[in-house]
C-alpha cells in the first residue's frame, strides 16, 4: 500500500511539475495546494519523488520571486534543504 501511494504521489507530481510556472499559478490558493503538496511529499522516502520536488519549486521559484519569497517565508526551502541532508549515498545510487 504505501508503494502505491508513492507512486500513486510521484505520478500526480509528474503533472504538476509540467503544470508549474508563474505564469499558470495565479490564484493564492493554487500557490498553497503546490506549497502542502511539497511538503506532503518531502515525507515521502522516494529520491523520484524528491527529484520532481526539487524541480517543481525551481520552475515555480525561478520564475517568480512573489512566489520564491512565498516558499521561503512558509519554511518549503529550509524543509528542502534538511531532506537534502538527510539523504544517504544508498538513496542516491
């Protein structure tokens, strides 16, 4: 059961990760299912999941700095940034 959800999680970030940009997200309310799927997700042990994470906030963040200041004042990038630490060379490889 908890493979299917990470899968289940991965594939639904897939979609999102080509949906996010500036210019697609709009509406506060979007900005914060994208910022509760990230956090939601950086719980998952899956490095995929990880990886669409990462690639997720960079499009959303690069493209906007309202938005990279949004992720930052609501804690996204220090949450990041200790998954980041968290990592082990196994996970990776």
């Amino acid at each position: 059961k908890k493979y299917l959800i990470s899968q289940l999680r991965k594939e639904a970030l897939r979609v999102l990760v080509n949906l996010a940009s500036a210019s697609i997200i709009t509406a506060p309310n979007l900005l914060n299912m994208w910022i509760r799927i990230v956090f939601e997700s950086l719980e998952d042990e899956n490095i995929s999941i990880f990886d669409l994470v990462l690639w997720g906030v960079g499009n959303l963040t690069a493209d906007s700095p309202k938005f990279r200041d949004e992720f930052l004042q609501k804690g996204v990038i220090t949450k990041i940034i200790k998954r980041l630490l968290n990592i082990k060379m196994r996970d990776i490889f």
